[in-house]
C-alpha cells in the first residue's frame, strides 16, 4: 500500500520544492531571523535541503540574507529572515459609527492607522469614504498594487455572484447592485469582503482566550446582533454565507401579530428602548451599565431583562451548534464580565444543556485585527505561490 510519502514523491520534485520552501517561510514568519542550521532543526529538513529551499526564496524577494550571526562565538553563519516587504494587507473595517483602516506588511507588522467618523448617509458615499482613505495609506506608503491585498469587514454577508452585501441594514444603501464592483475598481487592489462578525470570531480564535478552543461560537451583541461559527478551527460560513445572521430570529409574536426577531431584544437598540421605557432619561448602553452597577433599581430592571433576552439566545445557539464555549463579544457584549453568572444561572434554569460563557478579550478592534489576519492569509499563500513560480521559471 503506498505510503503518504510515495504518493507525495509521484506529484513531482516541484511540489516537494515549493512545500520545503513554504516549511521555511513559515519558520522564518514565527521564529524570526535564523540561520540554516536553526530552520533545519525547526523545520525536520536536511542542510542541503534548507540552502537549495533558502536560495529559491532569495531569488524570489520572498526572503533576505542579513549577513552573519553576532550571536555565533564560533564559525559565523549567515542569518536569514522575510523579506517584509514583499507585500502588504489593507484591512478596513466599516461601522455604523466608525470606519478604520489599517496596513500591515507581509510579517504582520503595522505600517498604518486611521480611524474616521462615518459621516456617509448614502452608499456612494461610503464608497468614496473607503477609497479616499486607503488612498490616503496607499499614497502614504507608494504600495504595489500588485502584491497588496485588501480585506473589507461590512456588516451583513456578501454576494459575489450579484455584487452586492445583503442583511447590511445599519448601512443605507449598502445593498445596492454592483456596489461592490464600484468599489473594487476605487480601491485598485485584490479584494475580499468579510462579514465583520466572522472577523471579529476569527480574531478572538487566534489572539483571544478562545484560541483554547478548536470551536466556538461568538456571539455579537453591540448596535445589532450576530452570531460567528469557529468549527474545528475554521470559519463557518453556511451554504449561502448567511450561517449566524442571528438578528432575523423570530422569538415571539406581540398581541398586535408583528413578529419579534432576536434584535429587538439583544441590542444596543433594545436596551436603550427598555430603559427609556422604564424611566431612564437619554440612556445609552454605557449609562445603563454603569447605573445597574451602581445600585439604580431601574437600570437593574433594564439589565434583567437583557439578561433574560441573551440567555434565551444563548440556549438556541447551544441547542441548535453545540459548542465548547460561547463567547460574548461586541461592544455590549465585551462589557458583560459582571453578568457570566447570571446568564449561565438563567440558561441553566430555562435548558437541560449545559453550556462555558467567555467574554471576548479584542474590544473595538476585534475586527480590523480579523481582516488583517485573513488578508495576511490570502496575501502569504498568492505571494508565495508569485514567489515560487518565479523562482522555478
């Protein structure tokens, strides 16, 4: 029976090449500056091996020799690290209030930062908004479109086949047809559009405390509501993209026969209308928390109800997902550390299913730092597969 290695040997010398190469690139990604003897005992390859690889990714500008090691006391041998600026991410992030840009290179380091009110009230000029300021870094920066990669997190799910970004309700305008397209030819650049709840889970799977988990699911409560899937370590999306719209749950029906979806009870929007309607003058999310924290009977009230509202959630995300942990985040819900208790209490009360609560650790920039690590995903592999043909044409 032929063993994983023979039929890795029958798809030819050049995949072996361009897999060694990759196994190196990585190394150098994660360790930093080493030289040959040090990727050799990283990575499991032979010497030969490491300075055939190591050569191809010089000539490629995927990797650069730094000269000798200082730290070697004895022969000096010759340190090796990522050429850094061999491509770039763009990630923005689009909220109802905010709209931030950041530009990472291909380590991952941050060349740029800006944040910028969203003043747009239509789409076009969302769009222009977007592109006068990734212009800005691009200008700032003299980036090579070419080897630059921009991620987008938006609210709702992107189409691509249509063009569009459906379920964007927080965005006027935004699932106008084509849209997208208008923006991919403003920003110049390979483009992805992410759902920033997705992001943001992705985020907390890699820098967060769930990254002790291999799944989980990231349950947004902020302007609106969300729900992100991490199953086995990978993003679940669903066969249209729409897995963990979780807004549109219909939970009850009132006496006048208008539905209830889950939004009208979890969000900031929920909140601030159960304090108003429990005599709470111009609240807002902060406020009530700080006044339910403080004593305020009826800001205890506006909380107890909440509390009720994430917890019927909580027990639907568990029933229907399973997970090893739900994980409260978002603007509202990273503030609820002092409420773990009580909303396990109440899922434990309402439901035979036991089920971890967490709060996120990433705040506001969960997801900007979501598009970043998919960016520099889908930058590494494209540039490294640039780099490889290159090197072997």
């Amino acid at each position: 029976m032929p063993t994983a290695n023979d039929r890795l040997m029958g798809k030819g010398p050049k995949l072996i090449r361009e897999m060694n190469q990759r196994v190196l690139f990585d190394s150098l990604l994660s360790q930093g500056p080493s030289t040959r003897p040090e990727l050799a005992r990283a990575s499991g390859l032979s010497q030969p091996t490491v300075i055939a690889a190591l050569n191809e990714l010089v000539d490629a500008r995927l990797v650069v020799p730094l000269g000798n090691d200082a730290r070697d006391m004895g022969r000096p041998a010759k340190l090796y690290r990522v050429n850094a600026a061999a491509g770039s991410v763009i990630a923005v992030d689009i909220g109802r209030v905010w709209v931030r840009v950041a530009v990472v290179d291909i380590a991952g380091d941050e060349l740029y930062r800006h944040d910028v009110r969203n003043v747009a009230r239509s789409a076009t000029a969302l769009v222009d908004l977007i592109s006068a300021e990734v212009s800005q870094a691009k200008a700032k920066l003299r980036l090579d479109p070419e080897r630059t990669y921009a991620v987008i997190g938006s609210p709702g799910v992107f189409a691509p086949k249509r063009g569009v970004v459906d379920y964007a309700d927080q965005l006027p305008g935004w699932q106008r047809p084509k849209l997208i397209n208008m923006l991919n030819d403003e920003l110049g650049t390979q483009l992805q559009i992410e759902n920033d709840v997705n992001l943001a889970a992705l985020a907390e799977s890699i820098h967060g405390r769930a990254r002790r988990h291999e799944s989980f699911a990231y349950f947004h409560i902020g302007t609106g509501a969300g729900l992100a899937t991490i199953l086995n370590g990978k993003l679940h999306r669903g066969f249209h993209g729409a897995a963990g719209e979780l807004a549109y749950l219909l939970t009850a029906t009132g006496a006048d026969g208008r539905a209830c979806v889950l939004e009208d009870v979890v969000s900031a929007r929920a909140l601030t209308a159960s304090a108003r309607e429990l005599g709470l003058v111009n609240p807002t999310p902060e406020a009530v928390l700080q006044l339910a924290a403080s004593g305020d009977p009826a800001a205890r009230q506006v909380m107890d109800r909440f509390v009720e509202g994430i917890s019927a959630a909580v027990i639907a995300i568990n029933a229907v997902l399973d997970p090893e942990c739900v994980v409260l985040g978002g603007g509202i819900g990273i503030r609820l550390q002092d409420y773990v208790a009580e909303i396990s209490d109440a899922v434990t009360r309402r439901s035979p299913f036991h089920v971890d609560l967490d709060v996120a650790t990433l705040c506001t920039d969960a997801t900007l730092r979501g598009a970043v690590d998919m960016g520099l995903e889908t930058a590494r592999n494209a540039m490294f597969r640039l780099g490889a043909r290159d090197s072997v044409s």
